[in-house]
C-alpha cells in the first residue's frame, strides 16, 4: 500500500454507528517488527505471517471493526489489517509512542485519541502512554468521565484488563486487550465485542496459544 493508501484506511474524524449486531475485535501492541517479535526473522511479512496465527486471523477476519491501540511499529501491520477486516469499515487506529520512530508511521497522521459512537455508547481509543502510573484505573476513569466516554480502550501495558468502574453518575467500562505478540504476561491476548440488538452484550478476552 501506497501512504496514501494507507491514510484512506482508517478513520481520522468520529463516527456514529447503528450497527444492531455489530462484532468489533480489538488489539494493540503488535510491535513488528520492533521488540523480539522478529528477533530471528528478517522479513517482516514472515514475522507477520508468525504472529498473526491462523487462529487470530480467523477471529478478525470474523468481526465488523478492527480496532488496533497502538504500537502497530510498521506500515506492514496495518497492510495486514486491511486484509483482515470486513468491507463494512475502515480501522481505527491511534498512535503509539514508540509509532513516532517508524518512518511511515510518524508521517500518517494517526490519531493520539479516537471517540467515536456505537449503537449509543460513546467510546474512546487511547495508546495509554500519557497515563502515569502506567494503566492507572483511577486516571482512567476520570478521563473517560471527563471525555464523556462509557467506554475506554487503552494499550501501552501489554496487560489485558476487562473492568466495569463506577463514576459519578455511571458505570465505566475500561478494556486494554493486552498484546498477542509480546505481551507482560504469560498470556497473549486480545479482545472481542459482540453487541446484540444495539446493547453490548458480550465482551470475551481471547487467549492466543
């Protein structure tokens, strides 16, 4: 894919979707092929190829929306997301703070931070970088209460978290779908949403192994 190509494929301004049974999958930190995701591969699209299993492939190819929160590393994994995803959306990416050193990456303009709307829940995208203690719930929830959001998708510790937070007025929901190709734990993971008649119905920590 050409940079422009590559620009047309995600989403940069919000989005409203009335999707009644929409199936949304998310992941982050991939970091191909940064890291020791390729430590002994020299070409990125095998290390893709090795990653990317047949059973991750399979679960994204099978949702509506891709959504990746950051530390994507390379223009190949978002190449590879495109082959991935449905017809009915582009992706939704936002930026990583190791994606400012990729010399494509740092040129596209990904989005610090993505809100858009699904089914009448506003939810918003972060790499999560900015949070200091680094996946901090507290700081969490109050910038979701702040931005408005109910729900709240962040990458950056490579640790899964699904975990409902009472607000103010509301419940929170903060979701970090982990990482399945390095992650901090012994787990490698990442997250499905499946919504039914317009409510979120189900949200399924997918392990890897």
């Amino acid at each position: 894919m050409s940079n422009g190509s590559i620009k047309e494929s995600f989403y940069k301004k919000p989005i409203e979707i009335n999707d009644p049974n929409i199936r949304i999958g998310i992941i982050s930190d991939t970091h191909i092929p940064d890291r020791h995701t390729c430590r002994e591969i020299d070409d990125i699209n095998e290390c893709i190829k090795e990653q990317f299993s047949e059973y991750v492939e399979n679960e994204l190819k099978k949702v509506d929306l891709i959504i990746h929160c950051g530390d994507l590393t390379s223009k190949e994994v978002i190449e590879k997301l495109n082959e991935l995803k449905s017809t009915k959306y582009k992706l939704i990416l936002v930026k990583g703070n190791i994606d400012r050193y990729d010399p494509i990456l740092s040129k596209i303009d990904l989005p610090q931070e993505y809100e858009f709307i699904v089914n009448g829940l506003k939810i918003g995208v972060i790499h999560g970088n900015t949070i200091e203690p680094r996946g901090d719930k507290l700081k969490l929830k109050y910038m979701a209460l702040e931005k408005g959001w109910d729900v709240l998708i962040s990458g950056h510790t490579h640790i899964p978290m699904i975990e409902s937070v009472e607000g103010f007025d509301k419940t929170i929901m903060l979701l970090n779908p982990g990482s399945f190709t390095c992650p901090r734990i012994p787990l490698k993971t990442f997250i499905i949403l499946d919504f039914e008649n317009n409510k979120l119905n189900k949200i399924e920590l997918k392990e890897v192994l």
